[in-house]
C-alpha cells in the first residue's frame, strides 16, 4: 500500500509539472511562422509577452532587466530568416535608438554604447506552441576593442535567464551581410517603426 501512495504522488507531481510545463506555451493553430497574420502574431504576443522579461532577467542581466524600457523598434514582432525563423522584436537603448531608427543601408556608424536586445518568440512545429526564444544582444564597443567583430559583441539570454554561450563569429559572420549598415539587420520594412 505505500508503495502505491508513494507512485500515486510520484504521478501526482509529474502530471502537474506537465501541465506547469504546457501552461508555459501558448497553442498555435499555423506552425510556418512566415504563415502567421498580424492577428496571429499579436495573439501569441498577449500569451507568451509577460513571460520573456521574467524569464529573461532571472539571472541578473541588467540588459535582461531593463530592455523593455528601451525604444520599441517595430509595430510588432516579424518574422525573420535570421535566427531561426523565430517571431523577433527589437529594442534599442538611448544611445542606439537615434541612429538605428533611421534603418540607414550605407554609411551607418552606430556609437559606442549602443545597445540592441532582440527577443524573439520560437513556434514549435511537434508541440504545436509558441515558446519564448533567447533574447539576443549586441553592444557596441570603443573602437579596437574587439576588431574581429568590427567592435559589436554579441551575447544571448536564455529564456531561463542563464546567458548563452557561443562564438563571436557564430552571429558576425552572419552579421556581416550588413556591413554598410555596420552590421545591423533591421526590422521587416512591414513592421518597422515610422513605416
């Protein structure tokens, strides 16, 4: 008889961590992200928002803890190629916003200090749920202080607050692309801020 109590709240604990564990996704009837409408966008954005800056700042990140008061750089969150076909919003903080709000293709220099925070939201085909995606951070640094990255570092959050680990290269080599846009990818035209 112990025996069975003990396995009922084993099973107990299981299935309720289960559905704590679901309660954290929200339900998606259009797994393609590039598929999703506006309104399917936004309606994921009212379950899974709340959940990213919580996530994110758990670990003490003051970027992870701030960002959200920062300037909103898109209308909403757009899809892109980039990053995993993940839903992004960017934010830029007050020394980035100026510049990066003019979604400038050449002659871009953005100041040292400039911080961007990209949060991003990941729909899971199998599970059929949007889940919060890592917040991805470039901060740009005084000239010569990493010359490999044109003076951008690139670090990430996971959405249980603990950074992520990568190389440098991982993002710049993609980032160089942008190269006259000093290696910033911007929001999709459709979504940017002032379009």
């Amino acid at each position: 008889m112990t025996h069975v109590l003990k396995f009922a709240t084993v099973l107990s604990a299981m299935i309720f961590l289960g559905a704590a564990a679901q309660a954290q996704d929200c339900p998606v009837s259009i797994t393609e992200p590039f598929d999703l409408e506006a309104a399917d966008i936004a309606s994921i954005y009212d379950c899974i928002g709340d959940k990213m800056p919580e996530g994110y700042s758990k670990g003490g990140d003051m970027v992870a803890k701030d960002y959200r008061n920062w300037t909103v750089t898109g209308t909403r969150h757009g899809v892109a190629g980039a990053h995993g076909n993940r839903l992004l919003m960017t934010y830029a903080n007050d020394i980035a916003a100026e510049q990066y709000l003019k979604f400038a293709e050449d002659g871009v220099m953005m100041p040292v200090g400039s911080i961007l925070a990209k949060e991003s939201i990941k729909i899971n085909k199998k599970t059929q749920a949007a889940v919060v995606g890592p917040l991805f951070i470039m901060t740009k640094l005084e000239a010569g202080a990493a010359a490999e990255t044109n003076d951008w570092l690139y670090g990430g959050i996971q959405p249980n607050g603990k950074p992520m680990k990568f190389r440098q290269a991982f993002c710049h080599d993609c980032h160089s692309s942008w190269e006259d846009q000093d290696f910033l990818a911007y929001p999709l035209e459709e979504v940017r801020v002032g379009n």
